[in-house]
C-alpha cells in the first residue's frame, strides 16, 4: 500500500497566493473607488453613501458569495452543473429583486434611514448606487460559478489575472463615468462595468476546464440546493454583521464620519484579511488527511501575521503615505481612524480561523452548523445594540465598529471551534 504524501508548504502556496493575490485586487478596486469619491466636491457625504450601499448590497447579494464553494464541493459532472447554474440564476433572480425594491420603492426608506437611521442626503446617494448595481447579482453570481470550475483544476492563478483586468477596466470606467455620473453613482457604474468584464474573462477561462458527461455520485438540482442553502443563508447572515454595526454608529454624534470611516477601514480589511477566507477552499481542494490540515493550519498562521503587520504600518509608520496620499484622506481623518485600524491586526487570525474550520464543516456537508453559527454571531450583535440604547457609551463611533467587529468575529470561531471538538471527540 502506497502511503498518501503529505501536503506541503509549496502545493499550498502554488494554490493560495494567486487567490490572495485575486482577493487583494478586488479590494483594491473598492479602495481605488473610495480614492476617487475622496475627492469629490461632498466627499464626506459620497464616503458614506457608497459605504452604506455597499454594506446593504453585499447583506442582500450574500447568498451568492458561496457559489464557487459549491462549485469545488459539488460539480462532478454536467448534471451536477446544471443543479449548480439552477441555483445561481435562482438566487441572482432574488437578489436583483431585492435590490430594486430597496432602490425603487418605499422599502428602501424604511430601510435606509428608518432601520440604519442615515441622513436625507446618505440615504439618497445610497438608493442611487443600489439602483445601478440591479443586476450586478448576475454577474457575481455566474462569476463565482466560472471561478469554482477553475479553482477545481487549480488553475488560480486565472482567476487573479481575470480580476487584474478587472482593475484596469475599473479605471477605464471610472474615466469614462465622469461624462455621466457624479458622488457616489459614479462608484457604482465604475464597479459594475468592471465586474462585468471580470465575469466575461472568467467564463472563458470555465469553458477551457474539462467536465466529464457523469460522474459516479453526482447530485441532482434539488441536492445542491439542499446542501447549498445553508451556506447561502450562513454568508447572508456574515454580512448582516456590517449592517447592523453600521446601524449602530449612525445613531451616533459622529454618525457620518464614522460610517465614511468604517467604509475605509473594511477596504483595508478585505485587502489585508479578505484572502483568509481562501482557507476554505484550500481546506476542500487539498486537505485529505489531518496531517495535511496540520501543513494548512501553520501556513495560515504565518500568512496571518504578516497581514497583521502589513494593517499596523499602514496605521501609523506610512499613515501620511498610504490614508493621505493614496487614499486622499485628511489629517483628521487619518488621526481618527489609525488607532482602530491598528487593533484590526487581530483580525487576520479571528478571520482566517473561522473560515479553516467553515472548510472542514463544508467538506463533512454539515452546512447546517455553519448556518447556526452566524445566527448565533448576529445574536451576539443585537444584543450588544439593545445594551447600547440603554447605555450609551462615550466613545468615537469608528472605535466602536472595531470592537464589534472583532467581538463579533471571535464569537463565531469560538462557537465553529467548539462544535468540531465536540464531533472529533
């Protein structure tokens, strides 16, 4: 008998940097967007507006965000991606839906400023992206279903080079926005006519991945839907957690500079943090014993601590360079947001953590739990918002979205984190 060689820190680099690299850029499109809302004329107004439509998009367009996960777990053949396809135009179909009706009708002021509590003229600019990122859900939908084909033959490094020209066309777009759009509108055609153009690239790329005709096993429509829901609603419920802090600081006194400060910081986060959620899919493409788990866990923390030193220079040691220069971002802004951002180092770890554990749940199809434990993560939150409307703390608005976020986050690795001790026992 041939004993299975053990996972090495060379396999999982060749496979993990070029996502992190494909994580990096996409957060970098949304820092190059809130670099050019920086200086419009009501930048203040324009941060805070895209922050709060971003935040609500990504709640509502959640359910999609697994789609290349159950690419990986679940295409084994064309019935199997078929099952897939079904379930992606399901859910863009709903998602876009939602989003017009948030846009267009009388919901999205109940929801804008009656549950997140923003100012007539946030609120306004808010509606306005979400009404040109309507059908934005297709294309992320189908993007995460071209991306999961690819990731499969562990071909990633196509997926970063498709969101490389995603950046160039970003800038294309921005420059060709201007003729029509100005504040916060211009970021959202810029970030559709982009992520359009990512999506293309990559189902080129999907169509080149051989996928045989059947495939002993291989799950039916309403299989995958059965085992994709739970992750659809655990990532919906994820970004609940932005939108209920956000929620939070805009009740504050400083209610706006903290939301245009927290759209900042969370740029930063989906740069330096976002490529930690890769671990999943790692997790379901190369781990096949816990040896190998073993190899994944000491790569992710190295990969994390040097994320965590990268978000403390940018703090304070190139705080002028990167916040100002780059980002735009005046002296009060940059002293405002430094100090949270340096605490933001722990997240990295809580991040990458939870999302190693999300891996060996997706991969035993315990979706369920995973669904359980952003209900319990979101439960952690309210109840902090109830404590907070009965006691009031003195404390700068972006100081406390930090906390919560990083709260928050450690609730739910300590919630997955027991829950596999328990089935491993």
């Amino acid at each position: 008998m041939i004993a299975t060689p053990i996972l090495t820190q060379r396999e999982i680099s060749l496979f993990f940097f070029p996502l992190l690299l494909n994580v990096q850029l996409m957060s970098v499109s949304h820092s190059i967007i809130n670099a050019a809302l920086a200086r419009q004329d009501d930048f203040i107004t324009a941060l805070a507006a895209f922050s709060v439509a971003m935040v609500l998009h990504l709640f509502l367009a959640s359910p999609s965000y697994q789609n290349h996960t159950i690419t990986i777990a679940m295409v084994r053949g064309r019935r199997s991606l078929w099952g897939t396809v079904v379930f992606v135009l399901l859910v863009a179909c709903g998602v876009s839906a939602a989003l017009a009706a948030v846009a267009y009708t009388v919901v999205g002021d109940l929801i804008v400023e009656g549950v997140l509590g923003v100012t007539g003229e946030v609120a306004d600019g808010a509606r306005e992206v979400l009404g040109i990122l309507v059908f934005l859900p297709f294309f992320t939908g189908f993007r995460g279903l071209f991306q999961g084909l690819v990731m499969r033959e562990r071909r990633t490094a196509l997926v970063s080079f498709a969101t490389g020209v995603r950046i160039a066309a970003l800038f294309a777009f921005l420059a060709l926005g201007v003729n029509w759009f100005t504040g916060p509108a211009l970021g959202a055609f810029a970030l559709l006519g982009c992520v359009a153009t990512e999506t293309l690239l990559m189902a080129f790329f999907a169509s080149r991945c051989s996928i045989p005709r059947a495939s002993e096993g291989e799950k039916g429509t309403w299989e995958i839907i059965r085992f994709a829901w739970p992750l659809a609603f655990s990532s919906c419920m994820q970004q609940s957690i932005p939108l209920v802090i956000n929620a939070i600081i805009s009740r504050l006194p400083d209610g706006t500079l903290a939301l245009a400060s927290f759209g900042v910081v969370r740029g930063f986060l989906f740069l330096l943090a976002g490529p930690m959620r890769n671990l999943q899919q790692a997790y379901l493409t190369l781990v096949r014993n816990r040896a190998d788990y073993a190899v994944l866990v000491r790569f992710f923390r190295r990969v994390s601590a040097g994320m965590a030193a990268l978000m403390v220079l940018i703090a304070y040691p190139l705080n002028e360079q990167i916040l100002g220069r780059v980002m735009g971002l005046d002296a009060e802004m940059r002293s405002y947001i430094a100090l949270p951002l340096v605490f933001c180092a722990l997240f990295p770890f809580l991040y990458g953590a939870a999302n190693l554990l999300r891996g060996c749940f997706t991969g035993e199809h315990l979706t369920g739990l995973l669904g359980w434990s952003t209900v319990f993560k979101l439960a952690y939150l309210l109840t902090c918002w109830g404590l907070l409307l009965l006691f009031p703390l003195p404390v700068p608005g972006i100081a406390l979205a930090i906390f919560l976020l990083l709260s928050s986050e450690f609730w739910e690795f300590w919630y997955l984190h027991r829950k596999r001790r328990r089935i491993l026992a």
